[in-house]
C-alpha cells in the first residue's frame, strides 16, 4: 500500500498538475504540498477531505488504506445493511481480481467506470443474498 505523500504526488502527476497549480486550487503555500509528497508534513483532516473530493477518491486511498480509490456500495445495502471491515477487505479482492480483465489500455476510462460499478453493483448484491440465506433464524416464543 501507498503512502499519503506518494498518493498525493501520483494523484496530482495523473492530472498533470504541478505543485504550484494544485497548492493554489487548495489554498497552500507550494513548500506545504512539497512537504506533504515527500511525508515530511501531514495534511489536516479538512485538507485531505479537499484532495479526496478533488481527485474524485476516498480519504482511505489517499491514505493507503486501500487501493479501490473510490469504492462503491449501493445505498439500498447500506440502508439494511452495515458495512463491516471484513465486507470490505472481501469487496477490495474481489474488485483487484475483477480489474485484472481491464489492465490494458484498450477499454476506454468511461465504460471501465460503467463496468466497476456494474460489478460492485452484483457484488453487493450476492453479499445481500447470502446474508438472508445464511442469517441466523429468530428463535419463536414456541420452540
């Protein structure tokens, strides 16, 4: 897994930004963003908030907590559902084994986007349908 500082240099290379230009869109000074590349310094939680919604990501990428850089999890399952870590490590190998199909260049980012949130869709579907097939049954007043 990534370090902050290296997720934030990859982020912002991938928009073709340089320091400067991304240290003005946050409101830095450029030695500040320098500092949090090279894990020197440690963004504040309201800064990290600002780069994930930014480069379109979770808090936990930028972190490295994860490698999913933003995971998607229909809110009908959040709704009955809580999201445990375990779900989630579980939905993380599951989508790593799944971008394994789109490792070449071939399929464009848009239908890549279409197709991720298609199999997150099913994937949260499936853990849906096993949680009601293997859900312990509620004992009754008469047994």
């Amino acid at each position: 897994m990534s370090s902050l500082g290296k997720r934030i240099k990859e982020l912002r290379e991938e928009k073709g930004l340089s320091q400067i230009e991304l240290a003005k869109l946050l409101n830095i000074s450029n030695t500040t963003l320098s500092q949090y590349e090279t894990n020197q310094r440690v963004p504040s939680d309201e800064i990290k908030i600002k780069l994930a919604e930014f480069f379109n990501c979770s808090v936990d990428y930028l972190l490295g907590r994860t490698d999913i850089r933003n995971p998607y999890i229909p809110e009908e399952y959040t709704q009955k559902h809580k999201v445990t870590k375990r779900d989630l490590m579980q939905y993380e190998d599951f989508i790593k084994q799944a971008g394994i199909f789109f490792m070449n260049d071939e399929v464009a980012e848009e239908d890549k986007e279409k197709l991720f949130r298609d199999i997150s869709e099913l994937f949260w579907k499936a853990k849906e349908m096993n949680k009601k097939k293997y859900a312990k049954k509620k004992k009754t007043k008469t047994e």
